[in-house]
C-alpha cells in the first residue's frame, strides 16, 4: 500500500532544501514514503522530512560519515539527531525548524550529495 501524501507545514523551508539538492549534478527528486527524497543516478542522498511519525521535527536527513554525523550530533543536539531507520547507516537529521543557516545546511547537502555520486559527477567537486 502506498504511503499517503503528507501536508508540508513549511512550504518555503521544502523549497529551500529542494533548490539546495536539484542544483547539483545528476540529481532528481523522487517521492517516497509520503515525502521527497534526493537522489543522484538513484541513489538517495536526503530525504526532507515533516513531522516524522509525529516527532514535532521539520528535518533534512542526509547521508553523513558516521564520525562526523556523532560529532555534529554530541557538538549540538538541538539542531542535530540520528534519524531512525536510516542512522545505523551513518545518516545524519538536522532540524530546520532551528536556525543553523541555509550555508551550513548547502554544505551537508553536498557532502550528502558526494558520497552518493559516481566519480565522474564528484570530479572538480570534491574538497
């Protein structure tokens, strides 16, 4: 059965996300689990989530090393949080219902972005 479409309680904020991921190389948009996840040659890198099963959180959740997504997480536990599901495999939940800055957040989102892309697409990318 298919999930059901959620209502987006902050419009603006999915837009932001949704600009930050689609102006990266090979990346598109595909909806799953109710919501959009970000993907390069298909292979998710973010998902925006809204309110997850109720857990009050507007949230980006993105692909992240593991050492890093702990660190980000013990640093600040308001703005960061291992999502579940998918936090066993290094993913990495930042709120953006907090303010952290849209610089900070394009920074994951391409980190994220690089460690999901073929080789070819990180070339003149990578840091």
């Amino acid at each position: 059965m298919a999930h059901p479409r959620r209502v987006v309680s902050r419009p603006e904020v999915l837009e932001r996300v949704r600009k930050l991921c689609l102006a990266l190389p090979g990346t598109s948009e595909k909806e799953a689990w109710g919501g959009p996840t970000f993907r390069v040659r298909d292979r998710m890198f973010a998902m925006y989530m809204d309110h997850h099963h109720g857990d009050g959180r507007v949230a980006l959740w993105c692909h992240a090393e593991a050492e890093s997504r702990d660190a980000l997480v013990a640093s600040d536990p308001d703005r960061f949080f291992v999502p579940p599901y998918l936090g066993v495999r290094g993913w990495l939940g930042v709120r953006l219902d907090r303010r952290l800055g849209w610089k900070r957040i394009a920074e994951l989102v391409e980190e994220a972005w690089r460690m999901a892309a073929p080789k070819r697409l990180r070339v003149g990318r990578e840091r």
